[in-house]
C-alpha cells in the first residue's frame, strides 16, 4: 500500500516537473515571442505560432576575435588585416628596432670615444659630404620603404568591393544598433551583458557561451561568412566609434554624419570589439559582438528577425506578409526607454540608466 502510494506520489511529481518544463523550455527557445507577447499581445498573438526560429548561436572560440593575454596585435581574420600585420611584423617593427639600435651605438660610441677627458682640446672639423649625403639619402630611402607598403594598404583599405550586405551601424549612448537595410530595414539593439551578480533579478546575464566579461551582449550583428559586409556607421547622439580589431575595422560613428568602412570575414565565429570613442560615462560599456554565420544560418537569422532577403527568390520570412511589423514583433527594434531616451535626457541622466534591453527575457537564469 505504501508503496503504491510513493509511487503515485513520485508519478505526480514527475507530471508536475514535466508541466513545469514545458513553458521554461518554450520561452528559451523562442524568446522574442515571449517577449513580443508581454509588449504587444493583442496584435501579435495570431502570428507568433509561424515566427521563424532563431539559429543556434555559437560560442566564441577563445583567442580568436577577441583580446589574448600577448603583446601583439589580435590574431587577424581579414586580408586586410593580414596585410596590415604583415607589414607591421615585416616592415615597421625591423625597421624600428635597426633605427633604435643604430642611434644608441652611435650614442654610445661618441660619449666613450669623444669624452672630454680623452679630448682635452677638442676637433673643430666640420663638414664631411659624404656623411652629410648619407645622412640625407638613408632616411628618404626609410621613408620610400615605409610609404609603398604602407599607402598601398590604405588604397586597398579605402577600395571597398562590390557590397554584399550592408549594415547601418548607429552609436548610442551607450550600446549599439545595427539595421539590415538590404533585409527589410529590420534592426537589432545590442546591449552588454552584465555579469550575474550585476544583474537585475530575473534579467539575463553574461555566461561564457556570450563571450568573455565587457565584451558580450544580448543581441550580436550577425552577417554571412565570406560575404563582403560594408558597414555604415553613424550616431545618435556624440561621436562613437565603431572598432573590429580582427576585422582590422575601426570607423567613428558621427551623429548627422554618413562614414564607410568594410570587411570581409571567411571564418565564421563570434568576433569582439569595443566603442574606441571617449563618448561618456559608459564608454567602457558598449561592446560590439559580429556572428559570422553559414549563408543558410543568416536566411534563417534575418527570417527570425523579420527581415527578407533580397534579389528574386530571396527567402520571405512568413510573418512578413502579416500586419505585424517586424518591430512590433519584438524583432529588436529599439524601445524608446531602452538605455534612457536619447533626446529626452542628457548623457549625465544616462549615465544611472540601465543598460540592459527589456524585450529580452532572461534566457541563462536557467
Ligand atoms: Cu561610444
């Protein structure tokens, strides 16, 4: 009789785990449809059933795309950037070290060779032509082997190929948007993550699959791997900048302003950069995460976000059709409270708000 007892018991229990689990599980899996429920429900209740799925976001390999514990310039993913270092380890570094070198030993040998208690009565040469031709001609030929490599790179950093995504990155205090222009117009809002014991209770948190501290964020820029990615950046309120060390990618983002850069990633993975413009009290807290994904992985992350493809057979994402408009979706576009409102208060009331998005439910409390 116990028995059978402990055993219904211990079948409820498990019943109830199972009933438990089930909406956990729901809204891990689909968080923006949760959150889109909480923001608009009366509208968007019909579609949420044929949303996209999102894809599975990878975690950041350490070492690559983000800071290593070496002197050096980050491991680089681009031929830019390839070519940057190259010229930098090739070129700059040897060329530095044999000038530095030269002047000590010339130092050196005139304090030892020329001292005054060697030289009671000093040499009153002057003149030499061949010492002054050299002295001329050795630094022009610096400069030449400095200036070829050197402009050539930035030629090939100003060249931007033909554009196979574009992404409008704006500068806010103090995280980012990035809009898909080509894919709808949708935008993703990027926040930092906090670290767990930061964290509002119930808000989602930093955990080592985001990426490594001050550099993960809720929502990354995720662009196809190989694909020619310009980028547009510009602000919203003071000048940011918009820096991709392994990209070898650094772009201010002036607010009424239109700059242009690009890179060309062929390795997906997760990679990390920083604002690299002193804009405010949170400077040190708006980083920037790019997912470089498969081409199929991006038409599956731009139909998640209800973005389009372009071109003719371009994939539609299903809820494009329908009277939800991608941002009331939940699909990132910005709340106005989002991080403080930008027009409405200055960058010193900023600096107490909250960074956090709200769209996003916590999906590591788990
Ligand atoms: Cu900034």
């Amino acid at each position: 009789m116990l028995k059978t007892i402990r055993g219904l018991t211990i079948a409820a229990a498990a019943l109830a785990g199972l009933c438990g689990a089930i909406p956990a599980t729901a809204q891990t899996s689909a968080p923006t449809a949760s959150a889109a429920a909480t923001d608009a429900p009366a509208t968007n209740a019909a579609p949420l059933a044929a949303k996209a799925p999102d894809i599975v976001h990878v975690a950041p390999t350490p070492g690559i795309g983000m800071p290593t514990d070496k002197i050096s310039i980050q491991p680089q993913e681009t031929a830019i950037g390839k070519e940057a270092v190259w010229f930098h380890n090739t070129i700059l570094v040897p060329m530095m070290a044999i000038i530095s070198l030269l002047v000590l030993v010339l130092l050196i040998w005139v304090i030892i060779r020329y001292r005054a208690a060697r030289n009671p009565t000093p040499s009153r040469t002057h003149h030499n032509t061949l010492i002054e031709v050299i002295w001329t001609l050795a630094p022009v030929l610096v400069l030449i082997c400095i200036a070829v490599p050197s402009i050539r790179l930035i030629a090939h950093q100003y060249d931007t190929p033909k554009a196979d995504l574009t992404v409008k990155v704006i500068g806010n205090q103090w995280y980012w948007t990035y809009q898909y222009p080509d894919n709808g117009d949708f935008e993703v809002v990027s926040n930092m993550l906090p670290e767990q014991k930061d964290a509002a209770k119930g808000k989602q948190f930093r955990t080592d699959k985001d990426g490594p501290r001050l550099l993960a964020v809720d929502e990354r820029m995720v662009v196809p791997v190989g694909a020619v990615v310009k980028i547009i950046t510009t602000s919203n309120d003071v000048i940011h900048s918009f820096a991709l060390p392994a990209a070898w990618t650094k772009m201010d983002a002036v607010p009424g302003r239109l700059n242009e850069t690009w890179f060309k990633i062929d390795r997906p993975g997760v990679y990390f950069g920083q604002c690299s413009e002193l804009c405010g009290a949170r400077h040190g807290f708006m980083p920037i995460a790019v997912e470089v994904v498969s081409k199929a992985d991006f038409v599956k992350w731009v139909a998640f976000k209800g973005g389009t493809m372009p071109g003719p057979g371009g994939a539609k994402n299903p809820d494009a059709t329908s009277d939800a408009s991608p941002a009331v979706a939940g699909s990132g576009k910005p709340e106005p409270t989002n991080a403080g409102g930008l027009t409405d208060t200055g960058p010193t009331v900023n600096a107490t708000a909250a960074p956090a998005k709200t769209s996003q439910p916590a999906v590591a409390q788990n």
